[in-house]
C-alpha cells in the first residue's frame, strides 16, 4: 500500500509530510487497519542488554520525537523503538525549512536541532501508552543554549524523569546540528559526560529497584584516533552498549545534488558505508560484552544484514522507512533470520 502513497506524501514539504503520515499512522492504528501498511514480521526472539526483544529491527530516534506514537509505531511491527531526542526544556528547534529529501540518492538532509515539546510532555505521553510489543528507548539530549560544561546537568535531568517509564536510556552526543554538541565526542569531555551518567544510572537503579540500560550514540564522522578514545572512554566506563551511528555532515555520494548544500545531517542510502565502517571498528575494539546497535543507511534487508555482518545485535531504520515503507521492517527480519539460521561464517575481522 505505502507505493501509493508515497506520491502523495511527496508532494508536500518533507516536514509537513512528516506529520502527515504520523497522523495516518495513528488513524490507521486506532482504526485496525495498521496490517493494510504492512504485515507483521514472523517473531525473531532476540535478547539484549538485559531485555527481549521480539525480532532485531527498531526505529531509530527522531521520527517520534515526543513520544505521542508510540502504540502506533509498535504495530507496524518493530521489534523495538527509540523516541526523542528530548531535552529538559521544550525547544523550537532551528528555523524552516529543516528537512530535504533528496529521492534520487533514497537521502535525507536535517537540520532540525532537537525541536521537541520537553521531557515533561515526553513523560506524560510514554505514560498514555499501553500497547508497547517490545522494549521502549529514550533519547536524551541537552537544550542549545545549555553550554557544553553545564552539558551533565542537562543530561541528568532528563534522565532522571524518563528512568521509571524507559526499558533503555541513549546518551545522544553526537547530532550536528546542535552547536557544539559532538565536542561531547572528545576524549576528556566523554569521560566525564558518561562518568557522571554512570554514577546517577547506578543510583537509580538502587532507587527503583531496576537496572535500566544506559547506551551512547555516536557520529560516523570520527576519525580512526576518535574511535579508539570513545571505545576506551566507553568500555573502562562500562556502558551498555553503542549506537552506531547517528547522521554525518560529509556528502559523499550526493555531490551533485542540488540540496547537497544545505547544511545538517545526511541520512539514508549514502550513510550505509561509513556508518558501517565506524560499527565496524568499534566491535574490534569494544569488549563483546558491549554489544552494538547499527543504523545509519538500512535501505533493504540485505544492508540489515551488512550491519550484523559488522558486529551489530540489532539495527535501527528510519530514512529506509521514509523511502520504502513498513515493508522494509519484515524485510529486514527475514533477511537477519537466514543469516541467523545460515552456516557460521567466522568472526568479524578487526580494521
């Protein structure tokens, strides 16, 4: 159904359209008729962090960014989903136009800068949400105008109200179109970024009496020397996992196309190799125990299927969702299952 459509959905402005296909999304859920989108994926039980799983396949952060689909989005049949980024204080975002799509290369560029309504309204709307099918992620940022060194107190705060409601937290410190945010990236600010994370998830842990997953999510635009600070900081801090990898601010791929100018993250086809590449070096220097979640370029089951290649547990889409619909979810999972049931093919090599 989603071919038909599409068209329609992109005769609008990308944001506009945006909101267009969240509100059918929910009239198709509140209605029953989610299963003309798409049909569910056969159950892939996979165990993470903790946490079940019903199938590898979640929406990455940013197409819910306040939490108000949440039921909607579980019924297309994902196996998990990641709302936010949110902050502690409601923000509008940077200035229209913000998000282009670029059909010929299956891309998106965003500059949308955490535009979110805050944690409290995230709060009360993960709390109307009944129908969850799989575990629920929360993306956590910091306020634009909070600088860098205030950074932990942003963090904390949305940690703290989103720990009782989320089945696993990600520290996003690596979206560009926040200024300054990816600075989070270097060596000595991550440290006592996640340093500060780790002590308040340990105490809140204690205080409700669950141990919540805590997960850092970082750029494909790090270099060789960069990856391997991050995997030291992240490994000697313990953290649950890494999300690799959010957008990058390169073009590559998409030279010639006439948005390739404006700035903000480039998602989408284009993405799939060095987001890879980064997941990549990452699992050869991060203990196993810290598994890995790969997103960034997930077009087709068979680039579902690149990411676990690479050492990822489980993978996230979102533009792949834009340019080719609920489809895309089973695909993947179907695709994941045979390489699951598929001979061994030996362990990842080390770059």
């Amino acid at each position: 159904m989603y071919p038909l459509v599409r068209p329609f959905l992109f005769a609008f402005d990308a944001e506009r359209a945006h909101g267009l296909a969240l509100s059918a999304l929910e009239l198709a859920w509140r209605t029953g008729t989610t299963p003309l989108l798409a049909a569910r994926p056969a159950p892939m039980p996979t165990s993470v962090f903790g946490l079940d799983f019903p199938n590898p396949v979640g929406l990455a952060a940013g197409l819910d960014k306040n939490g108000e689909h949440i039921d909607a989005l579980f019924g297309l049949g994902f196996g998990f989903v990641e709302i936010g980024t949110v902050t502690p204080r409601p923000q509008a975002g940077n200035p229209k136009p913000r998000l282009f799509r670029l059909p010929q290369h299956a891309a998106i560029i965003n500059r949308m800068g955490f535009n979110n309504a805050g944690v409290d309204a995230l709060v009360r709307n993960v709390e109307r949400s009944s129908q969850r099918t799989g575990p629920l992620g929360i993306n956590i940022g910091k306020n634009k105008d909070t600088p860098n060194e205030d950074a932990l107190s942003d963090y904390l705060a949305c940690l703290e109200k989103v720990y009782p409601l989320a089945d696993y937290v990600t520290v996003n410190i690596s979206s560009p179109n926040t200024a300054g945010l990816r600075e989070l990236q270097e060596e000595q600010a991550l440290r006592r970024l996640v340093g500060g994370l780790r002590e308040a998830q340990e105490r809140l842990a204690s205080q409700h009496g669950r141990r919540v997953p805590m997960l850092v999510k970082v750029a494909p635009d790090l270099s060789d020397r960069d990856i391997e600070a991050a995997a030291r900081v992240l490994s000697e801090l313990e953290v649950d996992g890494v999300i690799a990898t959010n957008t990058t601010i390169g073009r590559e791929g998409v030279e010639h196309d006439r948005r390739a100018a404006e700035s903000g993250g480039l998602s989408g086809a284009p993405l799939l190799g060095q987001s890879t590449l980064v997941l990549r070096r990452l699992r050869a220097r991060l203990p196993e125990r810290i598994p890995l979640i790969g997103v960034g370029g997930i077009q087709s089951g068979a680039d579902a299927v690149a990411k676990m290649s690479a050492g990822a547990t489980l993978v996230q889409c979102y533009s792949g969702l834009i340019f080719r619909g609920p489809a895309l979810i089973g695909e993947c999972v179907d695709a994941i299952r045979r390489r699951r049931e598929a001979p061994s093919r030996g362990a990842v090599a080390p770059l």
